[in-house]
C-alpha cells in the first residue's frame, strides 16, 4: 500500500472514529447517564423532557445529521487524495 493510500485510510479511519465517538455521547451520554440532569429542562414550546427527548429522538437526529457530516467530509477527503470517482455525465 503506498504512503498516499495510508494516509487516505488512516484519515478515513480517524473521521469515522470521531463521528462514532459524537454519537455515542449523544445517545448514551445525553440519553443515558446524564438524563436526570437534561430532564430538569423541557424543549420550548412543550412539555418534553430534554433527557427523554435525547433518548427518543434526539440521537436519531444526530445520527442523521452525522451521516451527512460523514458524506461531506468523505467527498472532500476523496479531492484531498485524488480518489474521487469525479463526475462522469
């Protein structure tokens, strides 16, 4: 594998790391250990919990927006190293 092709990957490998990372605070951070801290605050306008929230909606919401990050990210990073697929139409 040649030092471009390492370094591709192991930029790859650091991204998703820390997007996994980001979820995992959200969802288990928010949604579990720091519930009874987030519950004393309701999103505006409702009667919600914000713990609650972030268990049930919340980290589907970040999952989301991080597949959107990740997308993003990849397509620059894939300019960066010269993989991109470029566009063939």
């Amino acid at each position: 594998m040649s030092r471009s092709a390492e370094a591709y990957w192991r930029a790859n490998v650091r991204l998703v790391l820390l997007l996994l990372a980001v979820w995992f605070a959200v969802s288990y951070g928010a949604g579990i250990l720091f519930v009874d801290v987030l519950d004393r605050f309701t999103l505006p306008g409702t009667e919600v919990p914000l713990g609650f929230w972030f268990a049930q909606q919340g980290s589907i919401y970040v999952f989301v927006a991080l597949i959107f990050v990740y997308v993003v990210r990849m397509n620059r990073m894939d300019r960066e190293f010269g993989v991109d697929e470029g566009d063939d139409t």
